[in-house]
C-alpha cells in the first residue's frame, strides 16, 4: 500500500486528495490517512491539509516499499550486528531467493579474512540470499556475477569509475569504494544458498578510520541516493544470474579487473604469492607467474596492487 501511495504522489507534485487516493487505492480514507501517518512517521515530508496530501520530501531509506516489485523481499532494519547473520538464519529457515537484508547501520560489520567492517550511517550493507542451481564447485561464478553487477551498477548508474580488485574489491583508483563477503551452504554437491553481502561507502566518510577507503559522495562531491544504487544493483544481477550470463560472468568481470597483467602479492592463509597476475582460471582462482616461472594457483587471499 505504502508503495502505491508513494507512486500516486510522486506522479505529479500537486495535492491528491484524500478521495482520489482511496479511490485510485480501492480503501476508506481512514485507511489511506494511517498509511500517510506511517510515512510521515519513517522520515516523509507529507503536506497534508484540506487540498490533500502532496509529498515534499523523501528520506531516501531503503525501505521495502521503495522496491515496489521486490517489496515482499525485502527486510530494512535500522540498525543491526551484521547482515550476514541474519540472511543467513533466513536463509537456512528457507526464504526465497533475493531476498534481502539491509540495515541502515551494523554494530559488528564483517569483512573479509575474520576483519571488521565499518558500517556508520550513510553507507549501505546488505546480504542477499541466492539460490543458484549450481553444482558447488560451480558457486564463484555467482560472486563474479555479483562483483561485476556492482562495477557496472557503479559505473553506469551512479557515473564513477570503478574497477575490481581480485576477488571482489570494488575500487576508484587505489581506494577501496566497496566490499563483498559471501557465505555459501551446500546439500550434498549442490549450492543450497550463496550470501553475498554488500558494504558500500556511499554518504559516509570511511577515511579518518580506514585511509584506503573513499566514498561515493567523496568522490561526485554530492550525495548520492542508496535506494537508486541498490535497487539498480539488484537488477543487473538478476539479469547477470541468467544462466547463459553466468557462465560468462568470469570472462565479463576480465574487463573490468586492474588485477591482470600486473604485479601482485597474495596473501593467502599459507603463504604469500608474489608475481605477476597472468589470468583468473574457469573457478575464479587467481594465476600467478613467481619470479622463478612457476604458475601458481590461488583460490583465496587478499590481494596486494605492486607498483603502478
Ligand atoms: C571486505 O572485507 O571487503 C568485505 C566487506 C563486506 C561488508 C558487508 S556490509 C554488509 C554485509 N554485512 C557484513 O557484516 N558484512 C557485509
């Protein structure tokens, strides 16, 4: 309902009134006034008096009903620990797929390689529960996917130009812009879900705590809307999960990689790889030439630019 009433009002800004509403709505007007209530209570400037209501003002929140067609999908908190616990408690009491776990902040962030994740007001994070029907060893082409639905979302919704970093570091230049955790569970040799969750720094300054990480509003010099990146987010995905575009996920995401074909040290949980980032193999591991012609292959670590 909420949704409806926001589509009615932002039509045109005038003033709707309270009859057109329930009727265009097919409910009573007391209906339609506790809706108004409601909104206005979540942050929205509604003018209401005898001409009706007309919509001055949105807080741009990623509430549900922002995501009319996702509506039932989606799950806002205002604050919680992590997204990631709760998307996965979701997922394992079997929600549907895409669904999605946002909050406006988290208490304990997490980031890659049991780091913390700084997640103050004016960024966004979320998990989104996937249901790939993918054989397991088949599950980091949906990560690909989702590093590469993000680049994209960044470069042509939002105007930056992003890049990824091996694995799924979003950056501008060298500062790190965004980062994705994903967690996966399986039944017997197939995905059962894959979370993959989100943090981008978007109206918030990481900086002063984190020197290698910049903002989207640091960067344009003006806020940019949340609600708009992840609703663009979760269509290029969708489309990106498509069967016949997954499979090209890895070779896709090679276009927008400034890992290649330059020097690198990954560390890994055993060692650190040092050499030059010849490829990503069909499973998403990393090809690394040493300086001794070795090629080895790296499945997982955290990957360090050389040089410029
Ligand atoms: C990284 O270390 O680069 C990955 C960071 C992932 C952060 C996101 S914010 C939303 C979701 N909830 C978490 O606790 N972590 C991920």
């Amino acid at each position: 309902m909420k949704a409806r009433i926001l589509e009615i009002l932002r039509r045109e800004y005038d003033f709707h009134s309270g009859e057109t509403l329930s009727r265009e709505l097919g409910v009573s007007r007391v209906t339609v006034w506790k809706h108004i209530k409601a909104l206005q209570e979540s942050g929205y400037h509604i003018e209401a008096g005898g001409k009706g209501y007309r919509l001055t003002g949105s807080p741009d929140v990623p509430y549900p009903w922002e995501f009319p067609r996702r509506e039932k999908l989606m799950h806002y908190h205002p604050e919680l620990e992590s997204t990631m616990g709760a998307a996965r408690q979701m997922a394992r009491e079997g929600c549907p797929a895409f669904t999605t776990v946002v909050a406006g902040r988290q208490t304990r962030g997490r980031g890659r390689m049991a780091r913390s994740w700084q997640s103050e007001p004016g960024g966004l994070y979320f998990t989104l529960v996937l249901r790939p029907k993918l054989p397991v060893v088949d599950s980091p082409k949906v990560c690909f996917a989702a590093a590469l639905a993000l680049t994209e979302t960044l470069r042509e919704d939002v105007g930056v130009e992003a890049a990824v970093k091996w694995p799924n570091d979003i950056l501008a230049g060298k500062r790190k812009l965004a980062g994705m955790l994903s967690e996966m569970e399986a039944d017997g040799d197939l995905v059962s879900f894959v979370n993959i969750g989100i943090g981008i720094n978007v109206n918030n300054d990481p900086a002063p705590a984190e020197p290698g990480a910049v903002s989207l509003c640091r960067l344009l010099g003006h806020d940019v809307s949340p609600v708009s990146i992840l609703s663009a987010f979760l269509d290029r995905l969708e489309s990106r999960l498509d069967p016949p575009s997954l499979d090209r996920a890895i070779t896709d995401w090679k276009v927008f990689t400034t890992t290649l074909n330059r020097k690198v040290c990954v560390q890994t949980l055993q060692e650190e790889v040092c050499g030059m980032a010849v490829d990503v193999d069909e499973n998403g591991a990393l090809m690394v030439r040493t300086a001794n012609q070795e090629l080895k292959r790296v499945v997982f670590g955290d990957c360090f630019h050389k040089g410029e």
